[in-house]
C-alpha cells in the first residue's frame, strides 16, 4: 500500500475560535476519514481542514488516524486554558428523582427493552429538568411545545427523536395523570420517509477485502451475509450459531422477536476460521473479559474500512443490512421471505427496498432514449427513401 501523506497540525484562531489546523497533501483516503468524525470543516481561507481546538478533538484526531499514516504535532502546543466541553447536567430535586426511578421501574415492569428504558426515561428527566421550578401538576400541553421548541431545536435532534419523546410523554402522563397536559392533543411529527443508503455489491466485496483484521472481517462479513442489527450481533451467542444447518437463531431480536437467519457458504470458511483462532467463550464476538463487544467499536473499523476501500458513502453497520435486503430483491427473493429473514413485523417497512432495487428500474426506458431512438429510426427510414431512387430528379 502506498504511504499516505503526513498530516501537519497547527493552531489558529478561526471564526472567533481556537482551531487545529491538518495541513496534508490532497487525499481522498484522509479526507473520507475526516469527514466520517462529524467535527472537520473545510476553511476556504486557509485551504485546509480544521477542528476545534479541544482535548476531546485532538484526542479523535489522533485516534481516527492511528496506523493510518503519521500526524506531524511538532507546531501544536497543548494549552490547558481551552477548556473541554461542558457536559449538560440536570438539576433534579430528591422527589423529582424519586418519580423519574419509578417511571424507569414502570416501564420496566411493561417489559420494554433496554434501550426504550433508557431513551424514555433520558427525554422525560430532560423535559421535568427544564420545568424543574413549575410543579408538575401546573405543565400543559404549551410547556411541552416549549420544551420542543427550546430543547430539541438548540440539539439538533432528529424528527424520530422527538416522536420517541412524546411516546415517553405519553406513557408518562398515564403513569402520572395529575398533569394538565392532555394525551389527546401530543401528536407525533410525521416520520421522515428517506430511502435507505445501500451499497453496490463491488463496494461489499472491496470493503471486506481491505478489512485484514480476522474478527473486524468476520463481524462485517456476518452483519452483510445475514442482514443482522448491530445489537444482533453483539448479543449473538455461539449455541445460536448452527453450521450444520447453515442458519442462525436471533434470540429477541427487535420487538422481542425470534427468527432465523441463513449463513452464507462461502462465509463458512472465515466463520470456521475465526472461531478456531479467536475461541469465543460465549458470544459470538467478545470484548476484555469474555463481556459483550463494543457497538461503537464495530462502528469505528467500519469506518476505516470504508475509507480504505475508497467508498465515499456514508456506511454504517445498518447499511450492509439495507444492502442486503436490497440485494436480495434485486437476485429474484420475494419481499415475504425478505420480511422473514430481517424481522419486520409490517411488509410495508420491506417494502421500502423496492424503491432502491435495480432490477425493475433498469427495464424502465428513459423518454430521452425513446426521443433518439425515434429520431435514429426516422433518419434510416429518409436515407432508403433516398437510395430507392424513387424521390430522385
């Protein structure tokens, strides 16, 4: 592989801040990395990229580009003036804290998973947090738009954000009915209907290639054959696992579903090979003592590999399951067995993949092509009109 260029850090200040500067020679390799931190700006002034000029940025940079290629610190000096960010910090009042740990059992007690206790209790403490000085009793339904307006607008959070937020506030006003708010009147935003990002099946093959980690091509190579959830994956046991039968059990998966899952042949070979070198205790993939990998590790050697591989998309684990699905619709699989193998409960979310398959959009005949085909066909028409003789003088 060739060496990439250095990269050169540097310190400004730029549009009213401390910034760190990486000064390298053009790269798209460096550049696609760059991009996938979500903290780069590109300055047309100093035709450069730079970062904010924090512990916590310096610290990504040099992360995302370890074993990468070599980053030049000798003009940056760590000041410890520039303080690191602030972390947002509630404050709850004994009761208050009380009632949010019992809201959190509640939910519990109505069998949600993990991850929707933690997402709705997050948003309701947030929402008792902004009104901490009003009594509970006294919110109405224009401290909720507040809130929304307030709170939401200033983090930038996403359309799904705040439908999971008023699904909290919804169960939380059944859990505790002496609000004024009125259930009737919370109505969810409507979902963003965005068509899912997938990749082309030399990009799947060119990103596992360059994958030379065993595991990370493993992990990657099983997320793509399966169309597994990231979370399936990480929570996936090894007696789930039957090479036999060439098929995986998912154990609760999304909505506390079970199904199966097929295992590629030609994936048989680096399964047989990772798990004999790798030995996993319990887990399919595991992290420092036998315990359940990192998700956000899976996301960070996806990354790389991505870069790596020269694909410019933005590709998340999810992607290789969107890939997948549409993969499948495109070699002839009918959507019913495609809504078995990735645990929709609704056809109507599978559906969405035939809005990005190719294969019927390829038999779709663009107008323009019609218009030269007419034109090509009226020209050879005239020209043996021509040669007949017939319109002669």
């Amino acid at each position: 592989m060739e060496r990439l260029p250095t990269i050169y850090l540097e310190q400004i200040v730029h549009r009213k801040k401390h910034q760190i500067l990486l000064k390298f020679d053009f790269n798209n390799l460096l550049i696609g990395l760059l991009k996938k931190t979500n903290e780069a700006h590109w300055s047309q002034t100093h035709r450069s990229w730079y970062v904010e000029d924090t512990k916590e940025n310096l610290a990504l940079i040099l992360m995302t580009f370890k074993g990468i290629t070599f980053i030049n610190k000798k003009n940056y000096i760590s000041k410890d003036k520039y303080p690191t960010k602030t972390v947002f910090k509630r404050d709850l009042t004994a009761a208050q804290k009380t009632l949010l740990n019992s809201f959190y059992l509640y939910l519990k007690g109505k069998r949600y998973s993990t991850s929707t206790l933690q997402t709705y209790t997050f948003f309701v403490a947030d929402f008792v947090n902004f009104h901490t000085n009003k009594a509970l009793e006294l919110l109405t339904n224009r401290d909720v738009e507040l809130f929304i307006e307030t709170v939401f607008i200033e983090r930038k959070y996403s359309i799904s954000s705040q439908r999971q937020f008023i699904s909290a506030l919804k169960l939380f006003t059944v859990f505790y009915p002496h609000t004024q708010i009125n259930d009737l009147q919370l109505t969810r935003p409507k979902r963003s209907r965005k068509l899912p990002n997938v990749l082309s099946q030399e990009d799947i093959l060119r990103i596992l290639q360059v994958t030379k980690n065993l595991k990370h091509r493993a992990i990657l190579g099983l997320l793509y054959s399966s169309g597994l959830r990231i979370g399936e994956i990480t929570s996936l046991r090894l007696f789930d696992i039957d090479v036999q039968r060439k098929q995986i059990k998912v154990s609760s998966g999304k909505g506390r579903k079970d199904r199966f899952v097929v295992i590629a042949n030609t994936f048989l070979p680096l399964l047989q090979n990772y798990l004999l070198t790798y030995k996993p205790f319990s887990f399919f993939i595991e992290g420092p003592s036998q315990k359940r990998y990192s998700e956000s590790s899976i996301r960070k050697f996806l990354a790389k590999s991505t870069a790596l591989a020269g694909v410019t998309k933005n590709v998340t684990p999810h992607t290789l399951r969107h890939s997948f699905a549409t993969h499948l619709l495109e070699n002839g699989v009918g959507l019913r067995h495609i809504q078995e193998l990735l645990g929709h409960s609704k056809p109507e979310t599978t559906m969405i993949y035939t809005h990005v398959a190719k294969k019927d959009l390829l038999e779709i005949q663009s107008p323009l092509d019609t218009i030269l085909l007419s034109l090509k066909r009226n020209s050879k028409e005239e020209q043996k009109f021509l040669l007949s003789g017939i319109n002669s003088v």
